[in-house]
C-alpha cells in the first residue's frame, strides 16, 4: 500500500519526460521506483519479523508461567529416616 504513490509517481514523471519534459524528471523515477522496491520488499519482510518476535514472546511469558505455577506448588516434606 505505501508503495502505491511511489508507482503513481513514477508514472507520471516517466511518461512527461518521455512527452519531452525536462532530463531531472529521470532522476525522479529512479528515485521513486528505489523507494517504491524499498517498500514492496520489506513489507513481507518485516512480517516476518513481527511473527518471530511475537513467538519469542509467547514463549518467555509460557516459561515464567511455568516457573511460577513450579514455585507456587507445595513441596513434598524430605522423608527422615
């Protein structure tokens, strides 16, 4: 979705300097399209991220629950003999 006004961008600066507009606008569609790459490339990348840090998550809270519930339990008195 953020990469759409980069694409319109380019779009339009591609085809006036393609009309005869001014060499700079050249320099705008290459700028636009890195920018627009930048952002398709790293929108399913940083998914990716956000995924396995949510599982480290999940686990550190799942081992302090365990720790929790292993020090709360009563503990079995040591047999004298």
């Amino acid at each position: 979705m953020l990469a759409l006004p980069y694409v319109l961008i380019v779009s339009i600066c591609s085809s006036s300097a393609a009309d005869g507009g001014p060499g700079w606008l050249h320099l705008v569609v290459l700028w636009a399209c890195w920018n627009a790459l930048k952002f398709i490339l790293m929108g399913p990348v940083s998914v990716v991220l956000l995924i396995r840090a949510r599982l480290r998550e999940s686990a550190i809270r799942r081992h302090q629950r365990h720790d929790s519930l292993v020090e709360a339990s009563p503990r079995e008195p040591a047999l004298h003999v």
